[in-house]
C-alpha cells in the first residue's frame, strides 16, 4: 500500500510537470510586458531628435533676423555654452575635430572665436544641415565620424 501511494505521488508531479511545461522554458511575463515599449522609446527619441532640429532653426532664424535688423543683442549668457549643445564637449573638442574633418576653425585654443563659428557653419553647410553654428548632437555626430 505504501507503495502505490509512492508511485502515485510519483505519477502526480510527473503529470503536473508535462502538463505545464518547464518554468524556463516559458517566456516571462516581464519580456512581454517590455516589448512593446521599445518602439514607443524610438518614437519617443525621434520625436526629440526632429524638436531640436526645430529649435536649431528657429534659432538661426531668429539670429539671422538679429543680424538683418542690425540690431545689437548681446548677453553675457551668449558664449560657448549657448554655441556647444552637446554635454561635455568642449570648444577645444569641436576644434579639433573640425580640423580632423578639413575645417579650418583656427588655432585648437578652447575659445569660440569669429574663425570657429564660420568652420561649424561651412561644416553644417557641407552636410546640409541647418548652418547655425551650434554644435547640437547631430553635428557632434557627424564632426565624430
């Protein structure tokens, strides 16, 4: 008697096992969960990607109607940090990438100068982006390449 109820045991979570599967063989709940949000961050990115475009060029717009009116703006806020959007990339950095990518931006000094903003804007020029000045990430990574 003891036996059968052995064997019977036995029987029990042999069945159970075939009859759900193995654990790991069945996919997570949590992958599943996961996936279709991939191409929601992708969207996501590109949507940002196209407003800074925008923002680019709102910008030189709005520079360009700056230097058409011949208005005088200047801020102490204006400077590297408003020219250099990338984090932690230095004027030095866009310098010497420039001159890496035949652009002549002057001596690699770390200033942004009259000779560096008119490399950027010939760079920008050359791969027909919007010819701003401003090292935003898509001129970063096209001056990387």
């Amino acid at each position: 008697m003891r036996n059968s109820k052995v064997n019977f045991f036995i029987f029990l979570v042999l069945t159970v096992f075939f009859v759900t599967g193995c654990a790991t063989a069945r996919p997570r709940s949590k992958d599943a969960k996961l996936a279709p949000v991939d191409p929601q961050v992708v969207s996501l990115q590109n949507e940002i990607q196209a407003k800074d475009q925008q923002i680019q060029d709102l910008q030189y717009q709005i520079e360009r109607s700056r230097d058409n009116s011949g208005a005088n703006f200047t801020s102490s806020s204006r400077g590297k940090s408003s020219k250099i959007r990338v984090s932690g990339v230095s004027v030095s950095d866009v310098q010497t990438a420039l001159n890496r990518a035949g652009f002549d931006p002057g001596p690699a000094d770390g200033k942004m100068g009259k000779k560096t903003k008119a490399a950027i804007k010939a760079f920008q020029r050359a791969h027909n982006l919007t010819p701003d000045g401003v090292v935003g990430e898509k001129t970063w990574k096209l001056l990387q390449n």
